[in-house]
C-alpha cells in the first residue's frame, strides 16, 4: 500500500513542502530511503522502529520504501523522523483513514519511545504550508508558539507519537495553538536589562551613538582599555527603534532556521546585537556550508554587529564583509546551489589606538614603537573604513565622573528623539525602494537632499584643508550632518550642523598615528 504525508526542508529562509510517499511491499525483507537523504535521515529508520514498537504498534518485516520528492533536491536533518513513521504506521492500515494525511504538514524528531523532539526553522515551515493551503501543522510542543504566529492556519503542538496517531485516528482532540502575537511582542519590546543610564559621563560618545541610531550609520570607537567602548556599544539596541512586526519576522526567520530561537518564543522582539569573536571564521561571519547555513551578519539582520578589537580579526573575514554591508545581503553560491540572506545591520567597531594601547592617552605614555600605530590601523583597510561613517575617539571616565552620583539619561529619552528622526527619514524616502535611513542614500540622492549653504560650503572646505581629510570623508560628513539635522528637526544643514559631522572623521586625518 502507497501512502503520502507531508513534511517540510528548509533553504537558506525560505521552506519548500516535501512529499514523504512510503510504500509497503510484500516482496522482500528490506527498508529503503531515497530522494537524497543525509545520514541522519537514512538512519531515522532505527528510531521509528523502536518508538512504533515501544508504543505496541508494528514495523512491517516485508520491503519499505520511502521517497522524499522531489528527489533531486538534498534534504538533511532529523525533522523527517514524525512523517516518515505516520506513513509507515498509515502504509500498514494501522491508520484506518490515511486520506487525512493529506490535509497536514507533519515534522519533528523521534526518540527510542516515540517522544517528539523540536526542530529547527518552524516559523518558514508554517509560512510555506499557510502559503499551499494545508489545514493544519503539527510540530513539537517547543516549536509550536513559534510556528502558531503565522495565523490563519492551525497549528497542533505534540509531545509524543501517540498523540499524533490518536488525530489521526479521531481517538484523541488535539486544540490548535493559539496565540496573541501583537499583545506578546508589544510588551518585550522595551523590556531591556540595560540601559545608557548605567554609563556615567561619556557624553559626547552618547551623542554619537545616538546620531549613528538616528541614522543608520555604521561607526567605530577607538579608545584605550577600560574606557567603556563595550559598554557603550551594548547599549546601543536600547536606542534603537523598535522592531516592526515585519522586522521581527524577518529575524526570526533566520533565527529559527539555524535553531537559535528561544525555546517557546514567538517572536525575536528586540533588535539583535551579535558580538562574535575575532578567531570567527569567513563562514561563520557572512554563512556558508554544504547547504548554506546563515553567519552572523545575517543573525544581526535589522540589528547590530558589533566587533570588538577590530584590528585582530583576520583581514579575509573583514573584507568578506564590504560587499554584504553595501547591498544589504548576502548571496552563498555553491555547485547546485545559490541562496541569499538578508544582512542588513549596523556594523559597530572598536579597537584600541595601537597595540599596548595608550596612544593619545591623558595620563598614560605610549610604549609602542615609532611606525607601529599606523602600521596597527593599516590592519584595517581603506575600503572597509569607507563604509564607516562615525569614527569616535573615547577617552577614559574623569574620577569626578565615577564617582558622581547624578542620574544620567535614560535610553528611554535618547530612544523618542531617534524615533522622531527616523520618522523624517521614512517621509523622506517614501519613494526610494530599499532606503529607509540617511546612511543608505545614494550619490545621486546626496546630490538632492544634502544641499549646504555658502557658509557651510566654505566650512566644509576649510576643515579638509586644515584637518588634511581625505576625499572619502566628504559624502560621509554630509550624510552625518544631515542626521544631526533631523535630530534638530531642521530642514536645512546648518554650519552647526556640519561642524559635529567634523569631528567625528578621526581617522581620515592625514597623519593620525603618527
């Protein structure tokens, strides 16, 4: 007897149906899987015998085939585990009424006494069954809120085989989880641990931070150790705006697959901030393998990729990282196949002045030798320092400071006056597909919207001549100011304006470092 169920295969974000047709012939005494499986599927057949047969069922002793269509397309994981043993169970008559397979997607792992165990990329899996028109989706308890957030399909949570032959079987109810998706992921949204309000001084870091938010600008923090770049940078999701339903799903999405999802969640609420280590891999960072898997700039979609110690990471993995930063994605080609990710993040460095650390410190004297901080920042190459609009210079907290017992702003505050000026951006660019923030326009856009006055005109000139900037400098100081503005809720950059967008080009002066 032939009987199809429904599972589910997940590449790159994106979930295709797989059909599971498993036939039971009376000729011969052998299992087989085909359709490209991997190891792991090829030996789900050890664990759906023992949990049929611990559950005082039986495995048919005669020829089995199962066929994962379509064929040509490799499927890997241990999802497979809880459709493969239904269509066993229905290809025996062991379920009377097998037609109703054909109305579910079914996937979850099995243990030796037939528990069901979660999967990776439930949310996808729910997607593209709601998008085929499947009745149901019956996944594992722990997947199941996830999963259950699409709506407009139902979504049944098991913990044991049992349960899904007793549906099956009409013997036992399972009732649809339901959820309210708006109400949970409107009270995460502020919940945050810390906040700007636990960092004492550091103003003008503050305000620098708050501009990058503000607008979207990738910007490094170079200081001496101890003085708070990591702290600073830790706080900054807490200025960020929140997270709109669309944003969040994306992100889970790209969480769920890689099976980084919290256990019971529904949705990623807060924006992400990802801080791998400097020994990160290429593919660990922008994703790779046999069958692409997302990296960490994916994972930091619609958040925050923050690197500390900058100059430590190998030059291929931050190279690997300019072409992603510019188009927002990421595409991983392989043999058969190409997938794209989205990584659209704010890249957030810091590094130390040179290697012992204390170039340019009030109080502590430079030990390093004469070339080695400018052969320390060379580490860093001029394209990747391009697309890094910010270059902020911290210095150590003042005793004073520390010991200061004033409450500082809150990220509540600085978080409403980077709203306000996103809010202008979204107006701003409500016809220019793919650009929500000023960090995002293009040359041609610059041209038209960052328009200065004589006055600024000549200030802009006088600081490349003196300050020795680069010509690198001069978009990037345009579209900062132009953030400043917004925050200023003025509709002109004025030389104000411009004269903070300056200061913060510390490493395009002709010379830093000696």
């Amino acid at each position: 007897m032939l009987v199809k169920t429904f599972g589910s295969a997940v590449y790159g974000v994106e979930a295709i149906t797989i059909t599971v047709e498993v036939s039971v012939n009376s000729q011969g005494q052998f299992y087989f899987i085909v359709g490209l499986p991997d190891n792991a599927i090829k030996e789900s057949l050890q664990r759906i015998e023992s949990a049929i047969k611990s559950n005082h069922y039986y495995m048919p002793r005669t020829k089995l085939v199962v066929n994962l269509a379509p064929a040509d397309i490799k499927k890997t994981g241990t999802a497979f585990d809880l459709p493969i043993a239904i269509g066993t169970l229905g290809a025996t008559e062991q379920i009377a009424n097998p037609e109703k397979l054909a109305g579910y997607v079914i996937m979850g792992e099995l243990s030796l006494d037939g528990e069901v165990r979660s999967i990776k990329g439930a949310l996808p899996i729910a997607l593209q069954a709601k998008k085929e028109g499947f009745k149901g989706l019956i996944v594992p308890k722990q997947n199941a809120r996830e999963a259950a957030m699409v709506g407009n399909i139902d979504v049944y949570a098991v913990g044991h085989i049992n349960e899904v032959i007793g549906f099956f079987k009409d013997t036992d109810s399972i009732q649809p989880t339901v959820i309210n998706t708006k109400e949970e992921f409107a009270h995460a949204q502020s919940d945050f641990e810390i906040d700007f309000c636990d960092v004492k001084g550091q103003e003008n870091i503050k305000r620098a931070l708050e501009i990058a938010a503000a607008g979207g600008h990738n910007a490094i923090l170079i200081g001496p150790p101890g003085a708070g770049k990591t702290m600073l940078a830790k706080r900054l999701p807490t200025i960020l705006p929140p997270l709109s339903l669309q944003e969040a799903l994306e992100t889970t999405k790209i969480y769920s697959v890689v099976g980084k999802l919290p256990e019971n969640t529904t949705l990623i609420s807060k924006r992400p901030f990802r801080s791998p280590h400097h020994t990160v891999s290429d593919a660990a960072l922008v994703g790779g393998g046999g069958i692409p898997q997302p990296g960490e700039i994916s994972l930091a979609h619609n958040g925050v990729l923050f690197l500390d110690e900058l100059p430590e990471f190998k030059r291929t993995v931050l190279e690997v990282m300019r072409q992603p930063m510019e188009e927002r994605k990421v595409t991983i080609s392989r043999a058969k196949i190409a997938l794209d990710f989205p990584a659209s993040f704010m890249l957030i460095a810091s590094m130390n002045p040179c290697p012992c650390g204390f170039f340019n410190h009030p109080e502590k004297e430079c030990t390093c030798p004469p070339g080695a901080v400018q052969k320390y920042l060379n580490k860093i190459s001029g394209p990747l320092l391009d697309r890094i609009d910010l270059h902020v210079e911290v210095t150590p907290v003042a005793f004073s400071e520390l010991s200061s017992s004033r409450q500082f702003e809150k990220s509540e505050c600085i978080r409403e006056r980077v709203i306000k000026a996103r809010a202008i951006q979204a107006a701003r660019y409500t016809n220019s597909e793919g650009v929500y923030a000023n960090a995002q326009m293009s040359s041609k856009q610059l041209k038209e919207i960052c328009i200065i006055d004589h006055a600024a005109q000549n200030l802009l000139k006088a600081a490349m001549e003196k300050l020795n900037l680069s010509a690198r400098a001069y978009d990037r100081i345009l579209k900062v100011s132009r953030t400043i503005a917004d925050l200023a809720a003025s509709n002109d950059i004025m030389p104000e304006h411009l004269a903070e967008a300056i200061q913060y080009r510390s490493l395009d002066r002709e010379g830093w470092g000696g």
